[in-house]
C-alpha cells in the first residue's frame, strides 16, 4: 500500500515564464506567486556531496509548509514550515551551492536558497529558470513577513492600490457609464499607458481573453480590462525588485522607497522629502500620491525614466577643471563638417581650394559638388559656433588657394568673426598654452604663419598636401598669416627635434597612418609628447567612404584631437559621442593625470595590469529589455526578437575587454 503523501497531485505541472507568447503564464502580483506555488513544479534539490536530484515542490494548501516528492524520508522530513524559514537568498550565497563541482553547472541567476530553523540549515534548490526562481522568492518572502494571507485576495473586502487606479482609468474612459467600452477603446487606452507596446499585441490579449471566458462581443468590461492590462504591462522583474524592498509586499512606502534608493541605487543624502518627490512625480494613482506610496507602475516609470540613468546626472553639466592648459584636454574634433558645432565639436577643419569670381570655396570632398563658398561656411561659424558649448573653437584652416584669395578669406574672418577671434601674440616667457577656460568664447585658427624674418606681403611655407605624402611649398598671404596665434600649425620631425625646438603654441598633424605608427612602436614618447603640445590626428584619405579610425587608439596615447567624420554613423562615432558626454558635451575632457603630470610613466600598449595599479573590476547586471524593434536588415517575418546585450569596454589591450548575454527566445 502507497503512501497517498507521497504521491505527486493530480494536476499538471507548470512552468513559469514572463516572456510575451500568449499561452505562458503570467506572474504579475505576490498573489499570483503564491498561486503558483501553491501548484508546484520540478526543481533540482542540491545536497553537500554535490549531487543533485529533481523533485517536485509545492506550498501545502493551507500556506503553512514547503514540501517536495518523492523522498525517501518520512513525509514528515520533507517539508520545511515556513514559520521556521529565516531568510530566503538568490543566488550561489552558500557554500553547497559555490562548491566547485557546480559552481559552472548552472547559471546564478536560476538558483536560490531557503535558510530555516534553529540551526540555519539551507535547502539550496536550482529551478529550470530565472522566472521560476523569482515567482518562488517573491511568494516566500510574502509568506514569511506576512503569514498564510495573500495581497489581493477576494476576501480582503477592498482592491488593491493598483487595482484600484486601474479601475478609475476604466471609469474615465466610461464615458457612457455602462460599465463597458469599445474594444477599440481599450486598446488605445492602454497603449496610452504603455506607448512602447503594440496595438496588436493588446488586440489579441482581448481576443484571448473573451474566447477564454467565453464572453463574445466587441465592448469590454472593467474586470477584463483590468486582468488584461496587468498581464500586458507588469513586468515581472520590476515587479521582484519591488518586492524585495516593500513591507506590504505590493508597493513601497515612503521608507521602502528611501531603503531602495540607498541600498540598491547606492544613492546618498536621501531624504523621505525626495522620495515624496519621487512618488509625486511617477505615481499614477492620485490615491497613492497622497498617501505615499509608490506601486509597480509608478515604480516603473520611475526606473524608466532619466532620473534613474545609468550616467551619472553630475556629469550632465561642466564638472572638471578647465583652468589647466589646453594641451592638457581631448578636444572633440571634426573632419571637413561644419554641422559637428551643433554636436559638441571644438575643432573643425575647412579645406579651401579656389573659386569662381575669386571667391574662395570650401571642400568637403574632392567633388565639385560638395564645395560651397567660403564666405557662407564661416557665417554658418558665426552662428553655431557657441550655441552648444562655451569653450574655445579651434578652426583649422587647410589652404589650397592663391595669396589672392587668402586675402578675401582673412578679411571674411575678420569681418564675420569680429571680437570672437583671438589674435593674441603668444607669450615666449610662458611654457604652456591658456585654459580653455580662459579662451571661453573664442576662435582660434590653426593654420601655417610667415616667419619672423619675412616682412613682404606674402612668402612661402612649408605644408601637407591634404592627401598626405610629403611635404610641399606653399605661397602664404600676410593677412591670413597674422590670424594665427596659439595654433601655429609646423611639421612633424622626429621626437627629439620637438623636445629641443619645439614651441608650446606650435601643433603638429598626424595622418592616421602616422599616428598609428607612432602609438605602436613609441607610444611612450607620444604620450610624453603630447603632455606639451596639442597634436591632431586626421583621418586617411584611403577612407573614400567617410568612415571612422579608432579614437581610442589614439586618446591612450594622449593625442588630444582626433578629427572624426561626425556624419557617418556607428561604434567609432558612439565611442566619441559616450568620451565627451562626460563633461557635460562641452568639447574638452581633462586627461588622466598621468598624461598631465611632467614626472610619470604610462604605458599605452600594456597587454598585463600595470605594475602598482590595483585592477578595477566592473560588474553589470542586465536585467531586461521591453519593446525592442527587429534588428535594421532583419529579413525575418512577424514580430520575434530573440535579443542579446553585448558590453564591451575600449582602452589600453590590457582593458580590452567583450561580453554578451544569452539570447532572450521567444
């Protein structure tokens, strides 16, 4: 005769899952945890030696007890009261489960511990899924704190906060005060409340729902409306993370909310006024406003929103020291692109050839079509140039045209720019250039200047032909020469030859090919280098594409301007975008000290930690992602995404580093 305890319930077993598809099951209050427990499901049971075995667990009906079966032992053993249940743990937080044997066996995030008794003895369980593992914790923990009484039960005699709000939507939308609406209306409704989700996936939640209920017709009533709209936009992970922190298990207080903010958020200096703030500001329910209290989709909206951005809100505005000299900045530059000003730039380059009618022309390309006159490209300077960003633009001229029409350039400059353009001798007692804040609304030219001892109207120079190559002489006008001050524009010899001759207002230019060069079998000079002099780095004419160098590989080596194409798109360009984010977008962002500093060493190219620099570790947590559009090309029918996030950090090799998720299926 068999033992009727140990047999295993009549009913199916089930599994959970938060994913999308219509026939999964919905996990979207602590009620419908305990409901699910309450049913059971298979979980492998871990013991000391390592081994692992399947049972099925289950909440007895009367919430008083966690068992599991089959087992050998007596019915009795196999159940833990939740009474005696201490602390309920995520994770491998134990030592069974951080032993060796399976420490690689099983992903963190799809095991859980329930410590009980006297003796804190655990029973470390590994469920087929991280949503199994989070419905299991959400209901213990209730059951712990609060008993054998589930939140939103009927007999509870009133709804709950969400409930409630959900309802007084409802009735809102009422407007014939039947009691029902349009079907049309109800999914334009809750798109309202959620404008990321499809009308047609609400659509066919509706449709689900009334052939389930057997409820035909296209109006919909209250009680439908309000399952439905916690199926759609209850996103279990919010949902679990509130739990976590709640005293009522359903939303958080006033206190929760502060707890939440400091313990998880790692915020400081918060106040029970702040979160009122907080509340106030994402709480939908009027109801809630009032009374405090912040429910699963005010919560929602909250980490959804920009208050609780990964970025850092201080770095939103200026917040480094911009009284150190230039040289010592990476300065935002772009290559042959006036409408960079308005994306931060702080260095522009302009190519001018000769025009028609003696007006010179700006090229943004070898084309004939892609030149415009030069007088309008620098009106289109004058206007933008501090519209983003206060801080000095250097306008690096490249000249191509005769002495003739450098003059009309020069007084075009002169006449458009006025009072913005700095024409300032520089200063031979001094040994390194202004600040940028010093240089606050100012325009410096970079280009070639006439030596001391030319005193005619024009002379020649030494240039680079904007295709690279070597080097070749060029006929110079006094007029456009006497423009040029802190950003005398030289050519590059060697190392030595700078650290001998080399003058603090004197910037070189490197082709990508050379600069390359450099920072691979000298990076230790060029970073010595540039902690003096400004260099830039201009793209190879080998990219007829206007596509993008690495900047990284030469902000290591400290070179302060890196000239990009800011109209073409893609990592290089979000690389750059993220650098210059940090100081509020202004253009400049100090370098690290050891790029500053005249006595320091720094390593560029180090494939190892550095020696004496303890290493920094860097751990993120992907959580979720909601409403992701089909990858741009996907050729791929209907709606599936099976998405992936991939991290990666760019630096020196030794930072280098790659990560990607699992892909999320559906």
């Amino acid at each position: 005769m068999q033992d009727g305890s140990r047999q295993r319930p009549v009913q199916k077993k089930k599994t959970v899952s938060f994913s999308t598809m219509p026939n999964d099951r919905k996990i979207n209050s602590t009620a419908a945890c305990i409901s699910f427990m309450l049913e059971g499901c298979e979980m492998k049971k871990v013991r000391s030696n390592s081994r692992m075995y399947s049972r099925f667990f289950l909440l007895e009906p009367d919430m008083r007890c966690l068992r599991w079966e089959p087992s050998k032992k007596d019915s009795e053993k196999a159940k833990i009261e939740i009474k005696s249940v201490k602390e309920v743990r995520v994770g491998k937080k134990t030592p069974v489960l951080r032993s060796n044997g399976l420490s690689d066996q099983f992903p963190d995030e799809c095991a859980f511990s329930i410590i009980y008794g006297e003796k804190y003895e655990s029973l470390d369980l590994v469920a087929s899924s991280a949503d199994v593992v989070n419905a299991w914790v959400m209901g213990l923990r209730y059951l712990v704190s609060y008993g054998k009484h589930t939140p939103e039960a009927p007999e509870a005699g009133h709804p709950s906060l969400r409930t409630a709000w959900i309802s007084s939507v409802f009735d809102v939308a009422d407007l014939e005060k039947a009691g029902r609406i349009p079907v049309a209306r109800a999914v334009q409704l809750i798109k309202a409340l959620n404008p990321g989700m499809k009308a047609s996936t609400i659509e066919q939640k509706f449709k689900e729902m009334q052939k389930a209920g057997e409820r035909s017709g296209s109006d919909v009533a209250c009680d439908l409306f309000v399952e439905a709209y916690c199926d759609l936009c209850t996103r279990p992970e919010i949902f679990f993370l509130l739990v976590q922190f709640s005293s009522n298990k359903e939303s958080l207080s006033l206190k929760d909310l502060l707890t939440f903010l400091e313990v998880e958020q790692g915020m400081e200096g918060v106040t029970e006024e702040m979160c009122l703030e907080i509340i106030g500001k994402y709480e939908p329910s009027s109801e809630g406003r009032e009374k405090g209290y912040l429910a699963v989709d005010g919560f929602t909206r909250y980490l959804l929103s920009p208050d609780c951005s990964i970025f850092d809100p201080q770095h939103r505005r200026v917040c480094q020291d911009m009284t150190q000299p230039l040289s010592h900045y990476y300065i935002s530059s772009a290559h042959r692109y006036v409408a960079a000003l308005r994306m931060g730039c702080r260095s522009l380059e302009l190519v001018v050839w000769d025009g028609p009618e003696g007006e010179p022309l700006v090229s943004g390309g070898r084309s004939a079509a892609s030149r415009v006159a030069f007088r309008s490209a620098v009106g289109v300077i004058d206007r933008y140039a501090f519209e983003v960003s206060d801080y000095p633009l250097i306008l690096c001229l490249a000249v191509r045209c005769s002495p003739a029409q450098q003059r009309l350039m020069a007084q075009c400059l002169r006449k458009t720019l006025g009072a913005k353009l700095y024409l300032d001798t520089p200063a031979p007692e001094e040994a390194f250039l202004p600040s940028p804040e010093t240089l606050k609304g100012k325009i410096l030219i970079k280009g070639r200047k006439l030596p001391p001892n030319c005193h005619e109207s024009e002379g020649e120079v030494t240039d680079h032909p904007p295709g690279g190559g070597g080097p070749r002489r060029l006929r110079l006008s006094r007029e456009l020469s006497d423009l040029v001050g802190l950003c005398q524009a030289v050519p590059f010899r060697d190392f030595e030859a700078s650290r001998r001759g080399q003058r603090y207002w004197e910037l070189c230019s490197f082709s990508e090919v050379e600069a390359g060069r450099f920072a691979s079998e000298s990076p230790a000079e060029l970073v010595s280098y540039n902690k003096r002099f400004l260099s830039r780095v201009y793209p190879s004419p080998l990219r007829i594409d206007a596509s993008n160098m690495n900047p990284q590989d030469f902000w290591k080596c400290g070179c302060q301007m890196v000239a990009m194409n800011f109209q073409t798109p893609g990592l290089m360009m979000d690389l750059n975008t993220g650098w210059f984010r940090q100081n509020g977008a202004c253009g400049y962002v100090l370098r690290p000290a050891v790029m500053r500093e005249e006595v320091s060493y720094f390593s560029a190219n180090a494939k190892d930690s550095l020696p004496g620099v303890p290493a920094q570790l860097l751990h993120l947590k992907v959580i979720s992602g909601q409403n992701l559009p089909k990858p741009r090309g996907s050729g791929a029918k209907g709606d599936v995404v099976e998405p992936y996030v991939c991290a990666e950090i760019h630096g020196i090799p030794a930072d280098c580093a790659e990560r990607r998720t699992k892909t999320a299926l559906q």
